[in-house]
C-alpha cells in the first residue's frame, strides 16, 4: 500500500510516525532546557510540556476512543492473575491512604503550630497550602493517566512503528489509510512514555536543580 500522496501530510512523516514523534519531542525537550537557562516565565514549562506530548497525546486519545473495551480484554487471564492484579491494587491503595493520613496529621500539626493556634489564621493557611498543592497534584494524576494510557497501548498496538496486526478496530480511519497509519503511529506507548511522562520527569528536576542552585548560591 502506498503512503505517498493525499491527506496534506508529508510522505516521509507518514512513513515514519514514531521517528517525527521523536523528532517532535526532542524539539520541545531542548526548549524546556532552554527554558530554565532563560527563564521565560514560571508556567512556561506546563506549556512546553504538554506542547510536547500534543501529537502523541491527542493520537492515543483517538485510537483508546475508537476501540471498545472488549478488544482490550486479556485473552488469556488466569484466575490467579485476576485476583493478583486486584490484590496488588487494594494494597497500594492502603499504602496511599495511610501516607495520606500521616502527612494531614503532620501537616495539621506545622500548620497549627506556625499559626499559634489562631482559627483564622489556621484557616489562611491551609488554604494557601492546598492552592500551593494543586499544580503538584496535578502533575501526578498526569503522570499516572499517561502510564494508564501507555499500558492500554501496549496491549492494543504493541511497540512496533506500524503495527501489521494489531487490535485497533479496522473501521478506524478506514477510508484514510495515511491518516490511519500516522496516527497508529503516533499512538506509540514507548513514545507516549517519553513526550508525556519523561518531560513532566524532566521539567520537574531541572526545577529541583535551579531551586537548589539558588539555595545553595
């Protein structure tokens, strides 16, 4: 089948999804780089970040949207295996909860002692602790919805560039073959990974880096 021509994307970019997904990720990566050095702005790194795992991202969403759960389903699931994996989620569901319970008690406690008991200024407080929280959080739902998403990927496509046989319906984009393929393409687990999870990773220490920097200077 020929990938040339049609569709307004160019022959070598639909030949070869995963290495321009590469490309594009490399691109945004030096600029996160280049974005501590210049220090632009201080939500600069969320943009370049997401800006990074846009193609991937928007290409996952694509395919996980068109494939029905029931072509995800293990084909050959022990009931061993079943209970395993649902055994090791309620562990690390309690372990969540008992971390999260310990750092609100430790957290109450600074927070009470900081403000000398004072209800008000107890209340001020915690509620700039939770704003400050927030992009935290966040990073982490968002790291832990593109591992999901990869997992599902994994199993759907497989790590192949274009995969021959995968579970991806084949109504998916089947008018469109090119468009098909850049997009199956892009939807790489191994690439989701590194554009959205590795760039968080990074953005995250070059910051750990510039704030130590500065308190060591």
């Amino acid at each position: 089948m020929s990938v040339d021509g049609g569709d307004g994307f160019p022959g070598w970019v639909v030949r070869n999804p995963l290495y321009a997904g590469w490309a594009w990720t490399g691109f945004w990566a030096l600029l996160i780089v280049l974005d501590e050095f210049l220090d632009i702005a201080g939500w600069s790194w969320y943009l370049l970040v997401g800006m990074a795992a846009l193609p991937t991202l928007l290409c996952t969403l694509a395919v996980l949207n068109a494939t029905p759960r029931r072509h995800l389903k293990p084909q050959n699931e022990s009931v061993l295996g079943h209970f395993f994996v649902r055994f090791l989620a309620l562990v690390t569901a309690f372990l969540v909860w008992g971390v999260s319970v310990v750092m609100s008690a430790s957290i109450s406690t600074t927070v009470q002692a900081a403000a000398d008991n004072s209800e008000r200024e107890v209340t001020s407080l915690g509620f700039n602790l939770l704003v400050a929280a927030v992009p935290l959080v966040i990073s982490v739902l968002w790291m832990a919805f593109i591992v999901r998403c990869a997992w599902f990927l994994r199993r759907l496509r497989g790590w192949s560039q274009s995969p021959a046989n995968s579970r991806v319906p084949r109504k998916f984009l089947r008018s469109r073959p090119r468009l098909r393929r850049l997009v199956v393409g892009l939807a790489h687990p191994g690439l989701l990974l590194v554009a959205g999870l590795g760039m968080s990773v990074l953005a995250l220490f070059l910051n750990a880096v510039e704030l130590t920097f500065n308190v060591l200077g």
